[in-house]
C-alpha cells in the first residue's frame, strides 16, 4: 500500500489539520438514526487531538443544492461527535466565511472545530474545474494540512476530497487505511473459500463487482431485488417482481461465466411474495420458479428469500473463510420481509475468518436488525466507493493520496 499516512506529516502540534470526513448520517426530524459514521471518524480525530492539533473538520450531508439549507445542518452532527468525544466541539455557521475563520482561529491546540455542511457551497460538486479549484482554495485558507478520512467519497472528483489535497501537504486518515486494508484483503489473494453475497435493488449497480469479483470467488449468492433478473435469466416467470429486462443478456452472460469457471452460483429456491409493496401485504412462501402460482397471481411482488435460500445461504457463508455481504436480501425496512437479511447478517457473525458488510443500506440493516458491529469483521462506511474499488477502478480522492 502507496498511500501516504498521517505520520507523513510530521509533527502536528499546533498545526491546523483540516480532516475531510464523511459524516453524511441519516436523520429524522433532525435526530440521527445512525450514528455509524460519526463513530467511524473518532480514531483519526483522537489521534489527531492527542498530536495536539488544532482540528477543523468538514463533511457533506445529504444532498442540499449547492446553498444552505437548514434541514442538512451538520449542527446535531457536532453534537454528537462532542458527545462521542467527550469533550466541546466548537461549530461554524458556514464553511470558509466569517464564522468559519473565527472558529478555526478560536481552536486551541488539540481542540476541535466542526464546520457548516461543504455542499452549501455550490464549488464542493462543481464539474467545472476552475470553479472547484476556487472554492478549494477558499478551504485551504482554513487548515496547513488536509487529512482525507471520508472513504465514502474518495470516488468523487470533489473540491474537499480531490482539489484540496494538491493544494495542502496531505494524508490519508485511519479510516480510510483501514478501509483499503480489508478491500485489499477481499481483491488480492483472499482466503478460501471465497464467498459474496449480493443483494439490493438493481443488478444494474452491481454488474461492474459481478464482473471483477467472478475470477476471484468461489462462490455468488444472489438474493434481493437483483434475484428476480437471474431468475428470469433461467426462464422463470417472476410475476410482479423487480425485473430489469434490459439485463437479461447480461445476466445470462454471468450464468455461463459462473459455469466455466467453476463459481457456484447459489440462487434462492424459494421465496416471499406479497401481495403489494407494503408493509402490511399479505405474503406467502413459493417455490423460486412457481412465484407466478402464488394466490396473488401475476400480481404478486418478491420482497425477500424464502427460510429454505436462507438457510442455504447461511451454510455457505459459515463455511467460508472471507465472506463480501453487499445488498439486502429483501425489503428489510419492512419486518414482515427483514427474516433473509437477518438470516445472513447472523452467518456472516458466525465466520470464521474475514466478513466484511458493504454498502450503506446494508450497513444500516445489520444495525436496525440488532447487530453491534463489533460481531463483523468490518463494515464498510463507503458503499458506492467500496463497489467502486471492488469493480477495479481508480479513485480520484485516493489517487491524490499516492494510491496506486
Ligand atoms: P446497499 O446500499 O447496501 O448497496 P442497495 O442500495 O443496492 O444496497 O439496495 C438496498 C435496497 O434494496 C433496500 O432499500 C431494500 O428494500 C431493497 N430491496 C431488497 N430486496 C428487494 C426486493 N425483493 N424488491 C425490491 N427492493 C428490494
Ligand atoms: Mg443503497
């Protein structure tokens, strides 16, 4: 690993260390749901307090358009790292004016200064080049170093995360060396057997990890939205259920390059089918290529694997000694439809070896199921930039960190 770490940056002591970290939490009515993220960041701003720093930290949230907007304050965000801390965490009311540069000079050495949401300012996502460019020098008035931690968007060619480091001396946090370590450990020589499990909603954002993971793994388990494209690949009708037609060859494509390769395929047997997509419809257990047969007819809409798939998927992930999850086997926001994705997340604790969950939602299932992350070998806090490296590609917000 090329990247450069936090002690390239010699003593810190009295520096301003901007730390770009994806704090990009949920919320309701401005209470956080998940709190993953803010304590994903605690390492590197421990370590970055007890160097004596003067820590000014950035991140986005949500997607606000480019100006403020209260609803996407990172405000109760800061409370909570203060919380997490355990010590004051001073917060400016905008990210590089007035408020902004009298709260980074007010920070004392080993003290901490969150500021306003970076996407309140229309610069952070430009395209444009120059316009980012501007908006990063801005930042750069705030800080003598740039720590990069926020994994969840080193694929994004953004002011704080890309401009920013060719601006200030810079360095990646321990979130993000930890992060690549596992992705490291799931691409280059994994322990075998080698198992991934996909789910989600669209095979269409999985095709590129299909692709880079199946001369690498043993075994694929499909299950979730995307399990209704194989099994329409296999000739099966799927009544009502998430189908993209337009993947079908594709799809087929990885059935025959599964076979050749020796990969075990495991696609469910069985599954749950609703009589609509809610909360309260009425489901049934059917077999995987009877879903048409089930009471409610062609009208009847898959919403997780049945007991039989998971437990045929459990079996093959204990049995693995490095197991990638990403996507929910079913519509886990829905408890009548959780039990697959339960199934799962409970063998990947049970592995022994390197289990590793990616990909925000499920992160956010594993948590809302009454899992601690501790039980995992880790979870990732970057789903899009986890599927990114796991597709192969380069990273922008990692290449200007020295990663090659
Ligand atoms: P991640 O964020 O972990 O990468 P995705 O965003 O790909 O996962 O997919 C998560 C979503 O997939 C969840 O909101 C879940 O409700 C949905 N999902 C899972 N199974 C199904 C299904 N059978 N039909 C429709 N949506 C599904
Ligand atoms: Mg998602």
């Amino acid at each position: 690993m090329t990247l450069r770490t936090l002690d390239s940056l010699g003593s810190l002591e009295g520096k301003r260390v901007i730390v770009r970290c994806d704090l990009n939490v949920p919320l309701r009515d401005g209470v956080i749901t998940d709190d993953g993220r803010v304590r994903a960041s605690l390492p590197t701003l421990n370590a970055l307090i007890n160097a004596g720093a003067r820590v000014v930290v950035c991140s986005h949230l949500g997607r606000p358009d480019g100006a403020p907007d209260p609803q996407y304050s990172l405000e109760p965000v800061a409370q909570r790292l203060s919380e997490l801390l355990g010590k004051p965490v001073a917060f400016a009311r905008d990210t590089v004016g007035e408020s902004a540069r009298s709260a980074v000079e007010a920070t004392e050495n080993g003290g901490i200064v969150v500021l306003e949401n970076l996407r309140f300012n229309a610069g952070e996502t430009a395209k444009d080049d120059a316009t980012r460019e501007a908006f990063a020098a801005q930042l750069a008035e705030l800080g003598d170093a740039l720590v990069s931690d926020g994994f969840g968007v080193v694929h994004r060619k953004q002011a704080s995360v890309y401009d920013l480091a060719g601006i200030l001396p810079s360095a990646a946090g321990l979130l993000i060396a930890t992060e690549l370590d596992v992705l490291d450990r799931l691409t280059e020589k994994p322990e075998q057997p080698y198992t991934v499990v996909l789910g989600g909603s669209k095979v269409s954002d999985k095709l590129g990890v299909i692709a880079h993971l199946l001369p690498r793994v043993d075994r694929l388990l499909v299950g979730g939205g995307m399990l209704f494209t194989f099994l329409a690949a296999e000739g099966h009708a799927v009544a009502s259920s998430l189908l993209e037609k337009d993947q079908l060859d594709t799809v087929r494509g990885y059935i025959a390059e599964a076979k050749e390769r020796g990969v075990e395929l495991v696609l469910p047997t069985d599954v749950v089918v609703a009589s609509g997509f809610a909360a309260d419809a009425d489901h049934e257990t059917v077999a995987a290529d009877a879903i048409e047969q089930s009471s409610f007819g062609a009208s009847g809409i898959g919403l997780d694997i049945g007991p039989d798939t998971a437990a045929r998927f459990a079996e093959a992930i204990r049995g693995s000694k490095t197991v990638f999850w990403n996507g929910p086997m079913g519509v886990f926001e829905f408890p009548a439809f959780a039990a697959g994705t339960k199934t799962v997340a409970q063998a990947l604790t049970e592995v022994d070896g390197l289990s590793v969950v990616g990909g925000g939602d499920s992160a956010a299932a594993v948590r809302q199921l009454g899992f601690s992350d501790d039980r995992f070998g880790h979870i990732s806090t970057g789903g899009g930039a986890s599927l990114e490296f796991l597709e192969g590609k380069k990273l922008p917000g990692l290449e200007v960190l020295g990663w090659q």
